[in-house]
C-alpha cells in the first residue's frame, strides 16, 4: 500500500479533502479515505516556515510515508501565469533569508555556514525529489518558486523580487516543505494553484475560491493517477 502525506497550511486550502466528520477533529493529522491502494493523511501545519516545519517533523518523526505532497495556493511574479493556473513546483528556495549587506542581498545559504550533509545547494536551492511518470504532472506546467516570511505587496518589492529571482510563484510554506522532506529522504511533490499575480496588493484581483476549486479538480486527478501504481 502507497503511504501518502499531503500537507496543506490551511484547512480553507484543504477543506476538498476533509469529510464532515473529521471535520470535527481537532487533530492536524487527518486521515483521507481514498481506496485500498493507497493511504492518505492530511496535515494541516499553520501557515509560514516555522509552523510547517514544526509539524511535518512531528508527523515524519512517528510516521512512515512515500510521498509527500504540499498542496496550496500561491502568488505569481511571471505574467504568463495568471490566476487559477495550476503548477507544479520543481524547485524554491528561502526568499528572504539572508544577510542585507547595504543594498545587496546575500542568501544564507551562499554564506558557507550551513553543513555539507544539510542538502541544500550552495544557492539555497532545494528540489523536488519525486520520480513519478503519471500523466496528471505531465498536463501542468513545471515553474520555481520562493518562500517568504512577508508576501511581496508592493510594485517597489514585487519589482525587487523578480530582478533577484525571475518569473517565480511565492508562498510562505514550498521550501520548508521541500527541507524536512529532503531530510527525510521522502520524495516529495508540490502542487499550487495561483491565486493572484505578485503585484501592487489588490484584494479585488484576487481569486482564492477559483483557485481552490481549480486545486481540488486537479487533485482528485493526481489520487487517481497514484492509485495506479503499484
């Protein structure tokens, strides 16, 4: 039997998967009935770094998964990206950690501090690490992206965190996700639906609810999918 994890940061995120019966838990790991061939629980961690690591170390620290699988919502700094797009994130990295030295910013993680065996690239970059060959990845398009402390809600900041990164999706759990995972050798997978452009904020704009619709279609697809395999 496949184990899965799927992590969520939020129950508004999750709620798709949720049965009105566990509904009522007060546990953030919730078990998912799917079939036989797979077993799925649902973690629902808080949203930010802190929190999602915190809670994915406690689960992975007393359970045995083979895939993890982060599922959320995201904000997009690439223009052929807009809202409600599905995308599977390959690769991101800790946005906002580092050292402000005047007006340049130096990643932690290209400082040479952190050990060798940590699994991180000299760049702070951390990757998917699935190997899974289903045709529900193959219809989404691949893209990297950044975690943050604090969204980007400004043209100033937006601008700033496209010259440093590229077109980019940003949420504020990817990376912590792709770390805990990475050290516990888990393959690990994370699909997001995007729910406004990195841009000047603008709440109207915004399309959380078609997001999570869009992510909730898709995800019953991907369980589909991983129920083939063996």
């Amino acid at each position: 039997m496949l184990k899965i994890l799927i992590v969520a940061a939020t129950v508004q995120e999750s709620a798709f998967l949720i049965s009105k019966k566990s509904k009522k838990s007060t546990s953030q790991l919730i078990p998912i009935t799917v079939n036989k061939s797979i077993q799925v629980d649902l973690l629902i961690t808080g949203p930010g770094v802190v929190a999602t690591t915190f809670g994915m170390t406690k689960t992975l620290e007393n359970n045995d998964y083979q895939l993890a699988i982060n599922i959320g919502i995201c904000g997009s700094l690439d223009k052929t990206m807009r809202p409600v797009k599905l995308i599977n994130i390959v690769s991101d990295q800790f946005g906002d950690f580092g050292i402000e030295d005047n007006n340049e910013f130096i990643p932690a993680f290209s400082t040479g501090l952190f050990p060798k065996q940590s699994g991180i690239h000299s760049k702070g970059v951390l990757k998917s690490t699935n190997k899974l060959n289903i045709s529900s990845l193959k219809a989404i398009p691949k893209r990297n992206g950044i975690t943050v402390q604090k969204v980007h809600g400004s043209t100033k900041s937006a601008r700033e965190a496209y010259n440093r990164y590229g077109p980019v999706m940003e949420s504020m759990e990817g990376a912590a996700f792709f770390y805990v995972a990475n050290q516990y050798q888990i393959p690990s997978l994370q699909i997001r639906a995007i729910s406004n452009m990195v841009e000047k904020r603008n709440r109207k704009a915004w399309k959380v609810e078609d997001a999570i619709d869009a992510l909730a279609g898709y995800v019953s697809l991907l369980l589909l999918d991983l129920q083939s395999l063996k």
